[in-house]
C-alpha cells in the first residue's frame, strides 16, 4: 500500500479507464503529440483533446481553456506516459511545483518562533505539538489557529449578518487565528519596520502559499498541512500530506476508500524523518524512513509501542517497518513529488 516515488513533475501519466477500446493505441514510444484543452470542469478537471481524441483529465495543477500542451510518449501500455515538453498559455504543473517547492522549504512558522516576546509567538505555542505526548487533536488545532481557514471563518461570520454578538464573535476567531492576528496587528501599526512586524508580514505571505496550494488540490483529496513542534521551549517544524483517496470518476464511498498520509519532520536530535502510512478502514501500513541505522534503530524499538497503542484504538496493522533512506528522499523536494503525484501518476486521463 506504500508507493514508491518515481514521477517528476514533469511527467504526465495517462490512467485509462472506462471504455476497453484505447482510443491512443495508435501513438508511437517517444512520438511528440499536442493536447488542448477543450473545456475546463473545475480546478482539477478538464477536457482535452490529443490526436483528434477528446478525453478528460483530473489533474493536481490548473488549466485554461484553449491552453496547448506539447506531449512526448515516454511508455506505452495502458498507462500511457507522457512528458510536459512546454505548455502555453495557463499555469501549468511546473508553477504548482515551484510554489510547493518554496512553500516547503521552510515552515511558514519559522519567522514567528524567533520573535519570543510576540503575541504571534504565544499563539503559535497554543497550537504546537508537544514533543513526547500523543495528540490526537493536532490537525484539527493547526487547522483552526494557524491561519490556514482564516478566509474561510471570516466568510462564515459575514454570512450571519445580524446575528447577536457577531462583532465579539469576529473579535474572538482573530484573536485565535495567527493569520487574523497577523493582519490586526500590521493594520494597527501601518506595517512598522519592526522586527515583530517583519516576522508576522513574513509569515501572512508564507502561510497564504500553502492556502494557495490546498485550494487547487483540494478537489483531488490532498492537502498540505504546515505544523509546529515544541521541544524544551524550541521550536522545529513538519509537514503533514494528505491524500484522502477521492476519486470523482469511480463515486467511491468513504468507507472504501485508501487514506495516505505522509510526514516530513526535522527532528533536533534526530534530524530529519519521513514516514509514510496507508489507512484501509481500520487496517494500517507503514514507514518510517531514517538518515542512519543508528536512528533507524532507535525508532524501530518504539515500533510495538505504536502497534500495541493502534490496536488498543481498534486498527489492525499490517506491517510498519523502518529504513535508512537516501539524502534525496529525506528533502521538501521528494514530499512535493509525491503530493504532486496521482494514484496512477500526475495525470489520470478518463476516457
């Protein structure tokens, strides 16, 4: 259940479904074909046409109506494979990349932690996980504090015009949204070059590309979530990736569907940690993937300790083991390939 990462952003994988017929067949390994796109769905879905052939992608990156993309057949079969030679025109997977890429480099929260005496700072503790304590409600805390669904809450209220107590109401979520908080505090100081109002104009730009980025995926199920950890008053920071298994083109139900979730963490003293995990219903696999043996030993030895906990919650597990990894698997770039990555590659065509 755990894939391994072999697509770059720049490779298109064509998942046939649907009809038996391969309406592509006749396309030859390495032929250069153009792709317009016909009609655009939504964010993530749209219409195009290759070699006289209309099909319908879903896609992690945005296109545009009348956008052409230049296509070379790298593997045939019936998952074809086709490398983005240029596209013209719309943004295209190659801006989604880069802005993933920035957008990981380093955590929006970054910033914030270095400014001890900011309220920013404070927030941003109300909200970080606790090293050594399980905490079931993280996701749900960064969610709702970090400023990830500021837009999202603003709009709500807004909606309740006049209600009773919606002023306080607003007063409240921005002072319990670092993002609300951020724009209050620079409104009221008019942008002062100071060193609290630098960290949080630093982190309003760096927490909108991630809103940015879970706004062209969410269609698809994934999402990427920034979070804090708090370790003997110092700060690291991870990023959590989801894939929640939607598939618009099958209708499958949420019980049936594979749960993946991804983890980049950089650890103080063990330094950087991946771990992948499938969830089917209640059945669980994973990885954890290390820098040396050392540590990978170390982590391994927690293993039943985690196993035991899952199944006291009712899981079964089928199998989390532990790995030295390569430098290259360990980075913001390999998460980035994998959020940018289908179940069947960067592209499912659906004929």
């Amino acid at each position: 259940m755990i894939h391994p990462i072999h697509i770059s952003p720049s490779e298109l994988i064509l998942g046939k479904t649907g009809e038996k017929n391969d309406s592509l067949a006749f396309l030859k390994k390495y032929q250069t074909v153009d792709a317009r796109v016909s009609r655009v769905f939504s964010s993530s879905k749209a219409e195009v046409v290759i070699a006289g052939n209309r099909v319908i992608i879903n896609t992690p990156f945005e296109l545009k109506q009348g956008q052409v993309l230049s296509l070379n057949l790298i593997r045939g079969g019936s998952n074809k494979v086709f490398r983005l030679l240029t596209d013209q025109g719309a943004e295209g997977p190659q801006k989604l990349f880069s802005l993933l890429k920035t957008a990981v480099q380093s955590s929006p929260f970054s910033s914030l932690a270095s400014v001890s005496d900011s309220e920013g700072a404070g927030l941003l503790k109300s909200f970080s996980l606790q090293s050594g304590k399980a905490d079931p409600d993280l996701v749900s805390r960064v969610l709702e504090k970090s400023g990830m669904l500021f837009e999202k809450k603003i709009t709500s209220l807004l909606q309740d015009a006049g209600t009773p107590g919606r002023e306080q109401a607003l007063k409240a979520m921005v002072k319990n949204d670092l993002k609300g908080m951020a724009l209050e505090i620079l409104a009221a100081s008019g942008g002062k070059d100071s060193p609290e109002g630098k960290a949080l104009s630093e982190f309003s730009s760096a927490i909108e590309k991630f809103q940015v980025i879970n706004s062209k995926t969410a269609d698809s199920g994934r999402y990427l979530i920034p979070f804090p950890v708090l370790a003997d008053n110092v700060f690291s920071f991870g990023n959590l990736f989801f894939d929640l298994g939607v598939d618009e083109s099958e209708h499958k139900q949420d019980k049936d569907r594979v749960v993946n979730v991804s983890l980049l963490l950089n650890m103080t003293a063990l330094g950087a940690l991946r771990a992948d995990f499938s969830i089917f219903k209640k059945a669980v696999s994973g990885r954890f993937s290390l820098p040396t043996r050392e540590i990978r030993d170390f982590v391994k030895a927690g293993v039943p300790n985690l196993v035991e906990r899952l199944e006291k919650q009712e899981y079964t597990v089928h199998g989390i083991d532990c790995r030295v990894a390569e430098h290259s698997e360990l980075t913001s770039e390999a998460l980035v390939e994998k959020i940018l990555k289908d179940s069947d590659g960067t592209v499912n065509i659906v004929i």
